[in-house]
C-alpha cells in the first residue's frame, strides 16, 4: 500500500549569502513521516496554475507555521510587531486552504496555518495578543522554547479534536503573537488557553479540517501529538 502525498507549504527566506530559498524545518517532514507520510514541499513562488496542479497531486497539506498574514485579507488593526509579510505566501495558503476546504481535501494546520484557515473563511485575527485581549498570557515565549510546555489547552470534550487527541488537557509549547479573534463561518473553536483564546479549531461538515496554534511537530514524544498527526496522514489515505 502506498504511503499518501502530503503537501507541506514553506516560507521564502534567503540563506546566509543573500540567495532566495524555499525553507521549512525538519521537524514537519519528520512528524508526517512518523505518522506513515510521505512529505513533498509546496514552493510559496509557484505560479497559480502550478500550485494548484500540485494541490491536485497530493492527497493532503499541512499548513505549517511561519510569519504574520497581511492585514488586507482580514481589514487587521495595525501593529508594529508585525512582521514577515510574505505577499507570495499569503496567495499561495489562502487559495490551497479555500481549494481543500471546497473540495473536501485533508488540511492540517500548524499556528500560521491555522491563522490561515481562519482568515481564508472569513474569520478575523488578534495582530498582537498581548496588546488586544484582556488578561492575555504572552504567547510568544521569547527564546528558543520549541519543546517547552508553558500553558495548558482545554479540548471540548464534545468535539471531533478530543477525539483525535484522545484527551481533553493538552500541555503545549507557545511561539506566537498573533491568534484567531473572531472564528470564521463554518469553523468550530473546539479548544483554549487559560486566558481564554482560541487554540483549537475544526471544520464539522468537512471530512477532515484541524487546525491548532502551539507547534505539536516539535512535541511528538507525546501520544496526543502523535494522534494529531497519525489522523490527518491516515485521512489522507
């Protein structure tokens, strides 16, 4: 039995002598192969045409976390920690998470990617958490502290997520500013923080629509992490 494609998208970045490059870490590619994938990049430089003929060929995409979305797709409140606007990027997510979400296709998304799946259905974002909700934890975590467990996550014991998780109280990591505001049509918010953001959200009538705001691809040595992935890759197949 063959191991399905799955899409994963990318940032544009350049290495240390100036040159433009596709990058994303290992650890996204190593989650989806653990979970019985098979990890092909999607360039954020493609033409449409050419990125949505490689949406046709995979059987699923992971959303993968990255810099801020432009404010022009969710009329966003300014804020000077904005940062990383990738107008290439921004095309790119919004038009394959409206493509999957349309034609029922596996999508997974990671932080970013689940700012993405908000924003691409009409949902509106927090462009600084800190500044913008009442009594808000700082969700960026300055420094390196990927595998660091710094708040808790309450899953709807009700919702498809518990399910996948398998538990209703995750420990997670933290490395974001922005967060989902108002929840898009058609989206259910399905798990939160202690300061009461979003941080889990499902699509009920699609086969297969998760999104989560911590990064689970640098914590699968946990089972619920483990389960997230093994889900989206077996729902794929």
């Amino acid at each position: 039995m063959s191991k399905p494609l799955i899409g994963i998208t990318t940032r544009n970045g350049k290495d240390p002598d100036g040159h433009p490059l596709t990058a994303l870490q290992h650890t996204y590619t190593r989650a989806v192969v653990q979970a019985g994938g098979l990890p092909i990049l999607i360039p954020s430089m493609l033409a449409e045409e050419d990125f949505l003929d490689l949406y046709s060929r995979v059987a699923g995409i992971l959303f993968s976390g990255g810099g801020d979305v432009a404010l022009e797709y969710f009329n966003g409140s300014d804020h000077p920690r904005i940062g990383e606007v990738d107008e290439g990027r921004d095309t790119t997510e919004i038009s394959l998470m409206r493509a999957a979400i349309n034609d029922g296709k596996p999508v997974l998304g990671i932080c970013r990617g689940a700012q993405v799946m908000n924003v691409a259905l009409g949902g509106t974002l927090y462009t600084h958490i800190y500044d913008q909700l009442k009594g808000a934890l700082d969700h960026a975590y300055p420094g390196d502290l990927r595998r660091v467990l710094v708040h808790t996550v309450n899953v709807d014991e009700t919702s498809r997520s518990a399910e996948i998780f398998g538990e209703t109280l995750l420990n997670v990591n933290s490395l974001h500013h922005q967060g989902l505001k108002d929840i898009a049509p058609g989206l259910r918010a399905t798990g939160y923080s202690p300061d009461g953001l979003v941080e889990v959200v499902e699509m009920p009538d699609h086969p297969y629509a998760v999104s989560v705001q911590w990064h689970p691809e640098w914590l699968t040595d946990q089972v619920p992490m483990q389960r997230l992935f093994k889900s989206f890759v077996d729902a794929a197949g």
